[in-house]
C-alpha cells in the first residue's frame, strides 16, 4: 500500500511556521492538508490529473466573485421588494407565519440584525416570538423590550435561567399562533423577501406541510459567501447531511403532534426533529425553495465558521438517527461520516440473500482477469456468483481463460452470439439468473473495497429503493462517477441528456458540500456498476434494446423512479474504473451517428422530464460542467 504525502510529511514541522499568518488551528490544518493532497495527486497521478484538480481549485477560488454576479442577476433590488409586498397583500391565503428565536448571550449587533431581518420581510402577517434564556448581559432585556414596545407582532418571554436550547426554543413555540413556524438562530439573519417566497408556495401547493430553502454564511462584516444550493428532498441524503437546516418552515399542527424539540439532543435538536416531521409528512409535503433565504452568521464562535465549536452536536445527531432507524424498524449502525457533519447509517443486511454479478466482456484478457480476481480476492460478502456473458471473443487466449474458471464454482459463463448490444446482452444475462438481486458490472472494472457488495445490497434491499450505484474512481483517483445529474449539457445544449456527478474531481477533495462522499439520492447512477432487485428489474422491463450502448442506464433509472422508486448512491461501494478519460468522445462516423441515434431515441422519451430539471441537483448550478458550479 503506497505512502501518501500526508503521511511522510511531518505536519507539526509545518504548524508553526504557520500559525502567524494563520491563527485559527482548524483552518491552519485545513490548508496544511490541501496541500498535501494536491502534492499527493501529482506524485501519484501525474502532472494531468494535477492540472484538472488545480483547475478545478482555481474555479472554486473565485467562487465568491461568481456568487456576487449571480446576486446580482438572481436577487430582488429595492424596487422589486416594494412590488413584493404589495403582491403579497394579494394572495389568497395568507397565513401568520410564527418566528421562533431563542436568546442567550447574544452580540448586539447580531441580535438587532436578526430582529430587523424579520421586520423587514415584505410579507407583513407574521410574529417573532423570542424566549431569552436568563442572559446576564444587561442590554439584551432592555433591547428585546425596545422591540416588544415598537412593534405588537414581537412577542418576548424571558426565562429565570437557561433552560438549554431544546427547552429554550419550545418556550419560543409556546408563544407561537401562527399557522406556520419558521426557525431563526438569535445571530442569523432573513433575506427580505424570505416569507414572501414561502407564502407564494403555500398559494400554489396546498399540500405543503415543510418547506426549506437553499442558504448561505455572513461574515461579521455583512459579506456573504459559501452558498449552499441544495436539492429538493432527498431522503436518502438526508440521513447522511441535515441539509434542510435553515431555513425551514413548518405546519404548526405537525410540530403540535411531534411535541416540538426535544431534550437530550442539544446541538442537532432541529436535526432531530425534522427527523421526526419528514417521517409524518409525505414527499409531496415536503417543498424546497431554491433561493437563498437565510444567512449564517460566522462568527469564531458559530458552527458555521468551525464544526469544532460543538463537538457534542455530532454525538447528538448520531443519536437521532439511531432513533430515527428505531422508529422506522430498521437495524443500524450509525458512524461518523467522512467528512465533519456527515454520516452514515450502516443498515444491517437481512440473511445473506444470492447476488448475481453479470459481466458482458469480449476478449481484452488482462481487464476482464483483472476484474474476476479483484471481486473474488477482495469482495467480503460470501453469497454471490459471477455470470460471464462473452460476446463473440475471438482470441485464443480468452477462450483457455474460460476453460480455467470452469473449476470456480462461483462463476458460470454464457455465450450471446449476436452483434454488440450492451442491453440485450445484459437482459440476456438477467434471464440467466435466479438470484433476487443483480448487480450489472463493467468488464474494465477493478474492486477497491471489500464492502462493496454488501455496501449496496444494505440499500437495495429496501422497497422503496429501486436501483443503487457505486463510486467510480479513475486509476489515478479522480472521479470518474458518483451519480448521475439530469440536464448536463457542456456545449451540445440541443441534446443535453446528463453528465456524471463531480466528474475528473479529485477523490481526496471534498467537492460541493460532500456529496461525492456521502450517501444520497440521485435521478440515475452508472450502470458499469449498478445493484438492482430482480423483480424491480422485470417490472420496469429491463434494459430498453433500442439503446445499443449509450444512455441505456440513464433510461433504466428514470424508469425505475417513474414506478416511484428511488435511486441511491453509496459512496462505501469503491471502484477503479478503467475507462480512459483522456481518449476522448469516439470519432469514427459509425459510431458518432450510433451514439446520435441514442441520444434521439432518450430525447423523445425523457426529453420533458431532463428539461424539467434535476430534483437532486440545483437549477442555480451549472449544466456547463459537473463540478457543482455556480450558474450564471
């Protein structure tokens, strides 16, 4: 196993020299390790993999310039506020929006911006109901009395001592008679026209019991960067992220019925009830607004500068989701994420059901050996098979190949005796299997973890999920896959279909908000490797045959969700996949109008469905590419 640079250099020897141009240790370490990884990617990967990953950090650079432009060209001015409020004075339902913000210790500066951003709203029926936590800092009382006296919509209580911040905000939502709640930190602030965006969806989805919206951070001198685009809901990601977070609304009767927050879970006590609520409220209740709505104010003392300032909060949501599985019946475990404020919920895998492994191959000798050795050397889960569909191999070599396996009892092959077509081979090798659950898998594929396998059967194995995907890397660790997003385009917008997630992305960066790295939902994964039930296979009809070789995987997903399933990808089952990215598009005629027709045949069928737009991307991200960019 080879040393990474991180590992053969002497960090500490680096600290020091640091620390007087850098005097925060998290983010002095943070810049210590990027540096290694780049160091690693061009020792390991080559000076190309390098460049494309350095590209990628130059763009992500300027980021914050490319998110002043989309304010710009995205968010309401001063004129447009006025004909926001007056708008809003006609909608047909207007309902009381209760703000809940509990107090404790708060700066005055941040506490009057938080109070002013409700007071500004364009949408006018609303009440701020905020609790103070028995703060000894003489200017909060006299300041929340100044805006209970200014304005009859501010309700304020204040509490003998801090009962914490679970109690403390139920206390908030004891004073609450709206129809709805909304949730704001007491150093945070609301974008002017936050709950006008919000009642215009209940004016048009009367079904929508929560409601969440994408966000962002603020500094303490009012600059704003780190926009968090988010997608529509996304169950699966959910467990793995508490991306609804801010800002979110919900029906005041459900929080009635959940009991609002609860003790013993300070720190993620909104993680554990949104928990709650999304397990009460169905996907069509559940409505994102992709506009920014809420600022995070980073101050050295908020989690939105350093997830180090409440280690607890982490503990607390473990432990909320370990409920959460509990309450929904299913076996877990609960661990650490990769990365900081994510997680994975590790189901236990019912019995050890029969997984067939289906592998279409022509000759290529060494890939196809390369393959079969990985999955029967590393794979940990015992109860599988590899059926080997060999398509017309001609060399000889190949064939003695076939003869030495004969004695692997996991492994059987078949011969499909007809010209090239990736699905039929694959429906061909389906109706080869008894197995419950299937797994279609690239002959040039190489296995990294040993979980793979039982890392997508703990998700497969669930009704609601139809197919479940893997990570790709290429061989030097970028990422060739990690799911699939509807409507990327490049530059051919006429027949955009989709691209793969974080593409040519280095594995060891985080990518956007850690979504390469953490378990989610997605519109499609890659069929090079990709677990399906059997009979989720026959009801969707299979690979559709009119799709040689592109697309067919995309189609197959989008069949699956159009039945109601969803799809998963898990970023626990690791491969090499040993596709060339620096060959390039094909070029020959043949197969440039084969790879057209494909796209045709996908256009006319899922074309309303991609333009629609991807409900697990963003549409204030890019098409153009697939590193999570910002639109403009």
């Amino acid at each position: 196993m080879r040393e990474s640079a991180k590992e053969k250099c002497q960090i500490p020897f680096l600290d020091p020299i640091l620390k007087p141009f850098i005097p925060h240790p998290e983010r002095r370490r943070h810049l210590i390790d990027l540096g290694l990884i780049y160091a690693d990617i061009l020792i390991y990967s080559g000076l190309n993999a390098f460049l494309r990953s350095l590209h990628s950090a130059f763009q992500n650079h300027f980021q914050p310039e490319r998110y002043r432009k989309w304010i710009q060209s995205n968010e309401p001015d001063p004129q447009q506020l006025e004909h926001f409020t007056a708008l809003s004075r006609t909608f047909s339902y207007r309902p009381r929006i209760s703000i809940i913000t509990p107090v404790w210790e708060t700066n005055e500066s941040w506490l009057r911006f938080a109070i002013e951003s409700v007071l500004n709203q364009t949408y006018e029926n609303w009440e701020l109901c905020l609790v103070d936590g028995g703060s000894t800092k003489g200017y909060i009382r006299s300041l929340l009395e100044e805006y209970a006296r200014a304005d009859f919509r501010i309700k304020v209580k204040f509490l003998p001592e801090n009962k914490g911040i679970a109690l403390n905000s139920n206390e908030a939502l004891s004073l609450a008679t709206g129809d709805f709640v909304g949730f704001l930190d007491h150093d945070d602030e609301l974008a002017p026209f936050a709950l006008h965006e919000v009642v215009k969806i209940l004016n048009t989805e009367k079904n929508v019991q929560l409601l969440y919206s994408d966000e962002d951070k603020i500094d303490t001198n009012g600059k704003r960067r780190d926009p968090f685009f988010k997608p529509d809901w996304s169950p699966d990601l959910f467990l793995s992220q508490n991306f609804i977070c801010h800002f979110c609304v919900i029906k005041k009767t459900v929080l009635d019925s959940m009991g609002g927050f609860r003790q013993g879970y300070e720190g993620s006590q909104d993680y554990d009830l949104f928990l709650r609520c999304t397990e009460k409220i169905p996907a069509a209740g559940i409505s994102h607004i992709p506009k920014i709505l809420y600022h995070w104010r980073t101050t050295q003392e908020s989690v939105a500068y350093t997830s180090l300032v409440k280690p607890y909060a982490t503990v607390s949501a473990k432990h909320a989701l370990e409920d959460a599985a509990t309450r929904r019946g299913f076996s877990v475990q609960v661990i650490d994420g990769l990365y900081p404020t994510t997680y994975r919920v590790r189901y236990a895998v019912k019995g050890t059901p029969y997984v067939s492994i289906v592998i279409p191959t022509k000759d290529h000798l060494e890939v196809l050996r390369h393959c079969i050795n990985s999955i029967l050397e590393k794979t940990e889960y015992p109860n599988y098979e590899i059926i080997i569909i060999d398509n017309q191999s001609e060399e000889h070599e190949t064939l003695k190949y076939y003869t030495s396996l004969q004695e692997q009892s996991k492994i059987k092959i078949l011969h499909y005796n007809e010209p090239f077509n990736f699905s039929s081979i694959n429906n061909y090798g389906v109706t080869h299997s008894d197995s419950p659950y299937i797994v279609f898998l690239n002959n040039d594929t190489e296995v990294i973890s040993g979980e793979w396998l039982s890392a997508m059967l703990e998700h497969a194995q669930h009704t609601g999920v139809g197919a479940v995907g893997a990570k790709l890397l290429y061989p030097n660790d970028l990422i060739q896959h990690a799911g699939i997003v509807l409507g990327i385009h490049g530059d051919f917008v006429q027949m955009h279909i989709a691209g793969h997630s974080h593409k040519f992305v280095s594995n060891r960066l985080p990518g956007y908000f850690f979504r390469p790295h953490i378990i989610g939902n997605y519109s499609a994964v890659t069929a090079a490797c990709l677990m399906i039930r059997k009979d989720v296979f026959l009801e969707v009809g299979g690979f559709e045959e009119d799709l040689a070789v592109a697309y067919n995987d995309v189609d197959l997903c989008l069949k699956i969700r159009e039945k109601g399933y969803r799809i998963v990808y898990t970023p626990y089952a690791v491969l090499h996949h040993h596709e060339s990215y620096s060959r390039g598009p094909e070029k020959s005629p043949e197969k440039q109008a084969r790879f057209y027709q494909d796209t045709l045949w996908v256009r006319t069928r899922w074309g309303a469905i991609i333009d629609r737009g991807d409900p697990y991307y963003n549409p204030n991200l890019t098409l153009k590419k697939e590193d999570f960019s910002i639109r403009i």
